[in-house]
C-alpha cells in the first residue's frame, strides 16, 4: 500500500503477489491486484484477480463488478451481463452492479437502458461519481451535451458535498461549452470540498493558465503542492508554467523535483531536457534525460524533437534530422495540430546539413502556421542568408 501511494506501481504489485501467495485466502491482496490490472488495461488478468475475490467472498458484490469490467472491455458480453446481474444479486443496495450494467448497454449501445441502469445506481447512492459519469456518458454518446450537464447539477442538488460532482461539472463546462469561468467556479468548489482532489485542483490551474491568469494557476499549484507534497503532476505543470515564462531556473527546479519524486517519470525528464537545451545547461545530461523520455513515450512527437534537438546541439545533424522527420510523422499520426517550433529546429538542422533548399521550405512553414512565433526574427535572418 505504501508503494502504491508512491506511484510505484510496479514494486506495489510484487509486494501484493508475495501476500497472495503466502496467503492464499487474502481477498484484499486479490482486490488489490484487481485494481492494478484495471488501471492497466490488463483484462486477463483483471478476469483472475476478480474470480478469486468471488471464491473468498461469494456474497460480496465488487468481485463481480470487476469481472464484469474484464468481461466487457474483451467484449464477452453475455459473461458481462451475468456478472453485473449477480453483483445486483448479492448486494441490490450498492450501485455496482448497476454501474456495470449500464456500462455494458452503453458500450452495445443501448442508450435507454444504460439511463435506466446508471439512474439505479445513482438511487441507491446518491454519491456515485461511476454512476453520475456513466450517465453523463450516455447523454454524450448521443451527442446531447446539455443533458449531460443538466444531469451533473441535477446530482449535485441532491449531493451538494460530493467533490468529484463539481469536478464533473467543471470538466463538462471547460471541455463541452468553453465556459471557463463557470468551470473555474466548479473546480474551485470541488477543491474546496477535498484538498485531496488532485485531478479538479490540475484542471483548475489549467482553466485559470487557458484563461492568461498564469501567475493565478501557479499559486495554485504550490497551494496543491501543500496538501499534496508527493503528486509529482503538480511539480510537472509548474514547471510548465514556469517554462512558459522563460523562468528556467524555476522551471528546472519544480521539473528536477518531479524526478526526485518519480525518476522513471519520462514527461519530466523530457521537459527538464528541453529547458537545459534552452537555456545553455548541460548537453549531455540533456541527451541522457531526452534518451530517457524518448523510451518511455515512445509515441510521444515532443520526446522525438526534444531528443533530436539534443543531437542538434551535439552536432549531430543527421540524427537530429532523423528525428525532428519523426516528430513530423508521429504529430500528423496522432492528428495533432503542426507544431512550428518542429519546423524550426528541422530547417536548422537541414541549414546546418549544408541542405538550404530543405532548410527554406521547413523555415518558411514555421512563419505560416505562426506569423508571431517567438523566433521569427531568427526565422527571418536565415532566410535572407539562405536566399543571399
């Protein structure tokens, strides 16, 4: 458990397999096995953890939920729907099983009886965030946006204390109707109502940032820092907010403390590279925490330009080529929006490769897709070299 509240997921799990195995009747170390395949997207191995929960303890309904989830998720609908009506079965009062159920209509696409199925749910607790967003879900599935919002307050009238709700409502607001004021109230009342809600207190500094009040959102990260000292995300986007105004030293600061938190945590590493490159620090130590991001977001286009940059300023053109194309290539395939600053260090790197032609064409992509790119007069300077 205390791994687990480190965000070490992996040792937590190893300490849970030995319980388990010198335990072997130990329904919590299976349940927590349960809950680490569920956020692993492990099925299989969510499916085994729950059937041994359900032969330790037959009458409690949870077993069944998450078989339930295994089930729906590799699309065994009918094994779905017999465990979802057994947790209904064993326990009518807890909302579990409902949830479920409303899960596996929603996902078969049967928008009436996931309604009905998540509005049992929220009958029999009032306080169920999974029932509350299932239901929010359905509405959004048919693409009734108001419905969904509408159902948010409805719940909050009759659970006025219940945090996740306005963080729900606050999500719905900033995400579905770009009312960031009316999303930065809600996110303000759901940290008011648990200082532990780390997800409304991020998408609160994130509202206030989108909203140009950056000074705002990081006295807000700092105030989060203090109820949770250990929540690595918060030393992230500060530093963030920090790098957005070229504040590096702070920057660096708040992306090193990440580390010191989460050293396997590839977004830091990747950003904190990128501030050294920017601001003269140390290349090699740049390259090696740029290494280190690139594997462990391998997906990732800004953990290709970061490492490509790397080998920019190591002079290895070529290789920073290689990968500032991948950076292109990974953007177009994740449908994300050009990024200019790819371009920019692209038509470097080619100027540098005594190749102006590519040079010209990526630089003078950076002024089109950003007039006001914070290098365009660098921009501007080499191509007037280029052209010379």
């Amino acid at each position: 458990m205390a791994f687990d509240a480190l965000g070490n997921l992996g040792q937590a799990e190893s300490e849970w397999r030995d319980a388990v195995r010198l335990r072997p009747d130990l329904a919590e170390g299976y349940r927590a096995l349960a809950v680490i395949a569920l956020r692993k997207g492990q099925w299989d191995s969510l499916e085994q953890s729950a059937a041994r929960m359900i032969a330790l303890q037959p009458n409690v309904a949870e077993g069944y939920a998450m078989r339930a989830v295994s089930y729906i998720n590799r699309r065994q609908y009918a094994s779905a729907e017999a465990d979802a009506r057994k947790a209904i079965e064993v326990a009518p009062q807890n909302p579990v099983g409902y949830v479920e159920l409303g899960n596996l209509r929603l996902m078969q696409k049967q928008f009436a009886e996931a309604e009905k199925a998540y509005r049992d749910g929220l009958d029999r607790d009032p306080n169920s965030a999974d029932a509350l967003s299932g239901l929010m879900n359905t509405y959004l599935a048919q693409k009734d946006a108001d419905k969904a919002i509408a159902a948010v307050k409805a719940q909050i009238a009759k659970s006025p204390n219940n945090s996740v709700f306005y963080d729900l409502l606050g999500t719905s607001l900033s995400s579905l109707k770009k009312d960031l004021n009316g999303a930065e109230e809600a996110f303000r009342k759901a940290t008011e109502l648990d200082r532990s809600n780390a997800d409304a207190m991020v998408k609160l500094g994130q509202v206030q940032a989108t909203k140009g009040s950056v000074d705002e959102a990081i006295a807000t990260y700092k105030k989060s820092i203090q109820e949770n000292p250990n929540e690595a995300s918060f030393y992230i986007l500060l530093g963030q907010l920090y790098e957005s105004k070229q504040e590096w030293d702070s920057a660096k600061s708040y992306y090193q403390k990440a580390l010191d938190l989460r050293p396997d945590n590839p977004l830091a590493s990747n950003n904190l590279a990128y501030v050294m490159l920017e601001s003269g620090g140390n290349v090699d130590v740049a390259l090696s925490l740029a290494q280190t991001a690139r594997r462990g977001m391998p997906d990732s286009p800004n953990a290709a330009d970061t490492l490509g940059w790397a080998f920019y300023q190591k002079g290895a053109y070529q290789s920073a080529i290689d990968l500032f194309q991948e950076a292109l290539r990974l953007g177009e395939k994740n449908k994300a929006p050009e990024d200019p600053t790819v371009h920019y260090h692209i038509g470097l790197a080619y100027e540098k490769a005594s190749q102006p032609a590519l040079a010209r064409q990526h630089l003078e992509r950076v002024l089109k897709l950003s007039p006001n790119y914070s290098s365009a007069a660098d921009v501007k300077k080499i191509l007037s070299q280029l052209r010379s």
